[in-house]
C-alpha cells in the first residue's frame, strides 16, 4: 500500500525566488486564481498557464499578462514549454477528482496518475526546473470512525481509502517523492489541503450545505475542518513565491461539528441510517448528492481534522480564517437565509419512516 507519510529529509530545504512559473489546471478556480495572484507579482518575470481547455473570457482577463497554453500534460508539447521558456518551477494542479462527464474512471486514471508521470519525467529531464509544487488533498488521509483527533503529515490512512481520488492522490505524491530522490536540486513542496469553502468555489462541502433539508448518518456527527477559498490559494502562492520544500498539511484553525455546519448555514438535518444515507438523501437533495464521491460521502460520515503546525513553524504560512470564520463567510456570501417551510420538513419525516419501515417489514 503506498502511504501518505511525509519524506522528512527534504524537510526545510530552500528554494531561490521562482522567476519563471508554469501552472496546470489553470482553466479551473484554484488554477486560474492563482496564474491571476502570480501574474501581478512583479518579482516574478513569467506566468505560463496550461490546460486542456481555455479558460473562460473573465479569467482570461483575470489572467493580465500570463501566456495560455492550451496543451495536454500528457501530451509531448509540454516538455518543449518548460524547456524553450526556462521554466523554474511547476505547480501541479490539475488532478481531477471526480471522472469526466464523458469519460470512466479508466479516464480519470489516465488523466490524474498518466498525467501527473508524463509531467514529473518532463520536470527530472528540464535542467531549468528548480522547484515543484503539488495540490494534494487531506483526502489521502481517509475518513473513518479509527481516525485520530487530528493527522499530522507523517500519519497515513488508518483503514485504505477506496475513493478513487484519495488513492490518485497517495500515488501522484509518491511519483512527487520519486523525483526529489532522483533530482535532489529539486525542491519539491506537496500541500495537503482541507476540503476548501468559499462564494466562487464549487466545492463538494458548500453544495451539501447549501440544501434547506440536509441528510445526516444517524448516531453521527461528523468533525469538519475546513479552509477558506482566499486561503487555499494564499497557501499555492506563497508555496511558489518562497516556501519550503516538505509536506503541509493546510486548514484553517478549529473544528465545526456537521450538526453545527448545518445550521450555521441555515439549513436542518435529517438522520437517518447509513444504509440509507445516498438513496434517501438523493430524494432530498437530488442530483448534488448522487454527484458526491466516495471521499465526499465518509467525509460527511465522519470528517476529518488536521494537525497544521508545521504550516506555520516551517511553511510559514497562516489562513486568515477559521474553519468557522470560513463557513459564515460562505453562507454569508451565498445568502443562505433560509424560511423552512413546514411541508419540506414533513416530506423529509415521512421518507425517512417509510424508508425504515421497509427496512424492518425486509427484516
């Protein structure tokens, strides 16, 4: 099994001050918010921002003076990009977590752990490359009731992720660890982000919350560390501007239970038994609940909390909101004032009794 355990001998290593900076995944949020921060920094001299479609019109204006290439990371071009423009340092944010609309899993496989070897090779064989950063996610640590209070980057998973994103992530990492063996120069910095909350970002915690009835495991109540959208990319550009070489786990500070989340959203829990938790929710909340993933699904099971002391004591870097700070900004920016009217909470009872009633009448 490969492990989420953090490499500690390229702990700390510094890098110099990134002049030439490519981005994959920069058509999407974390990608192109982050080609707009860097290309407005004046110390660095070049932005290049790779995708395999374009952006849309307003982050391309977003972008102001950054080069879009639209390239395949998988695709020979890339390696002519970072030569001929003397890339110094990659920031790796492409993995996808969910498979393509048109695509399979075989597809999301080939994007994600394909991609991420083709881009790696690329980087050990370009002599200009100095430093990689890669977007990872807490997700390589699981969700389960064995978990500890909080994991800090040495820890791996207590039970194996079966969430196909959860085990792209652990490999793509150790291709990551791979290359720092191979190209010790490299300085190679892998941030572990908490599932992030913001107003523009679409991500699988602000669509759950954002139902007026929201199902919940019965007998559960999940811990959720979150980190603001203003702070995940706050984290890539000082990562890239800076930062040190390691392994960050990255989340604003303190927990907020899911029965809490859920009302400071202005919205109202429905327990119900795990075995029921996808069907009836899917009745409540529609097609948002059938697109969750299995990482997004033990996530609301049972959450997750991190250990963000090495973000601070060595990647020197601070959110400026916390996990609550976070929620309330999101469901302030979204207006999530909600009137719950009495026939929605009567339909949600009588799902969830008739469902149980079957159940026992199976029994």
């Amino acid at each position: 099994m490969s492990q989420a355990g953090v490499d500690v001998s390229s702990q700390g290593r510094e890098t110099e001050q990134s002049r030439v900076v490519l981005v994959t995944g920069a058509s999407r949020f974390l990608g192109g918010y982050l080609v707009t921060r860097l290309a407005q920094n004046p110390d660095i001299e070049r932005v290049i921002a790779v995708d395999t479609q374009s952006p849309t019109k307003d982050m391309h204006r977003r972008m102001g003076r950054a080069e879009f290439v639209l390239a395949d990371i998988r695709n020979p071009l890339l390696g002519k990009v970072i030569r001929n423009m003397g890339v110094d340092t990659v920031v790796h944010a492409s993995a996808v977590a969910k498979a393509p609309k048109s695509g399979s899993r075989t597809a999301m496989k080939d994007m994600n752990i394909l991609g991420a070897m083709q881009l790696f090779a690329v980087c050990q064989k370009a002599p200009s490359v100095r430093k990689v950063v890669l977007r990872s996610s807490s997700v390589v640590y699981g969700s389960s009731a064995k978990d500890p209070a909080k994991f800090t980057e040495e820890m791996s998973a207590r039970r194996r992720p079966t969430g196909p994103f959860a085990r792209d992530m652990i490999e793509i990492e150790g291709y990551l660890r791979g290359l720092a063996r191979r190209r010790s120069d490299i300085a190679t910095t892998i941030l572990r982000l908490a599932p992030t909350v913001g107003n523009r970002l679409p991500g699988s915690v602000s669509s759950y919350l954002t139902s007026p009835l929201v199902p919940t495991v019965l007998g559960r109540d999940a811990r959720l560390q979150l980190l603001h959208e203003e702070d995940a990319l706050g984290a890539l550009e000082h990562a890239v501007v800076g930062g040190p070489s390691g392994i960050y786990n990255v989340a604003g500070d303190g927990i907020v239970m899911m029965s809490q989340a859920v009302r400071r959203a202005g919205g109202v829990t429905v327990p119900m038994p795990y075995g029921l938790f996808r069907t009836a929710g899917h009745a409540l909340m529609g097609s948002v609940m059938k697109s969750f993933t299995k990482e997004e699904l033990d996530y609301f099971h049972f959450g997750c909390g991190l250990d963000t002391t090495r973000m601070r004591t060595e990647l020197g870097f601070e959110p400026r909101w916390t996990t609550r700070e976070a929620l309330d900004d999101f469901a302030r920016g979204i207006n999530l004032t909600r009137v719950m009217r009495t026939e929605w909470v009567d339909r949600a009872e009588s799902m969830v009794l008739s469902a149980l009633g079957e159940r026992t009448e199976v029994r």
